[in-house]
C-alpha cells in the first residue's frame, strides 16, 4: 500500500500516531505507531501487532515485551481498512 492510504487508515482509527514507516518504492513495507497504552507495528498488509520495547519514550510508561514472533503479538482490534 502506499504512505497516503496508510495515513488515512490509521487516522480513521483514532487515537493512533504514527511513530515511522520503512519504504520501498513508495509502498509501506512497516509502520510503527503508538496509542497512549500500545506500540503498535503494522505489516504491508495493514495488519496490527502489538509489540513491546520495554521502556516507551513517547509516554513514558514501561511495557512488557511480546516474543510471539517476528512481529509481535497480534491485535486484529487495529486492523487498517483500505478504500
């Protein structure tokens, strides 16, 4: 997908910010956002995962940290809907 139709996804949830995106060719490949109690990584696909970085610098809070797999523990709550 592209930076814009992520952009807009993730506005429509709400109360998320994006924290970063890594890019190739102009398509997201992953983004990382964060709500005020979850950092959240999404795939190219727009699915959610919540992943754990210990310490988090933007709210200060501490959290655990999630060693499902590669990506973190999933969290189909903040799919992004594309269109």
């Amino acid at each position: 997908m592209r930076v814009k139709d992520f952009e807009q996804a993730i506005d429509a949830l709400g109360g998320v910010t994006i924290d970063g995106m890594n890019l190739r060719g102009g398509h997201v490949r992953m983004c990382l956002a964060h709500t005020k109690s979850e950092l959240l990584k999404f795939d190219s696909f727009g699915r959610a995962f919540a992943v754990g970085l210990g310490h988090c610098p933007v709210s200060g809070e501490d959290h655990e940290v999630y060693d499902e797999d590669e990506y973190g523990l999933r969290m189909p709550e903040y799919d992004l809907q594309f269109g």
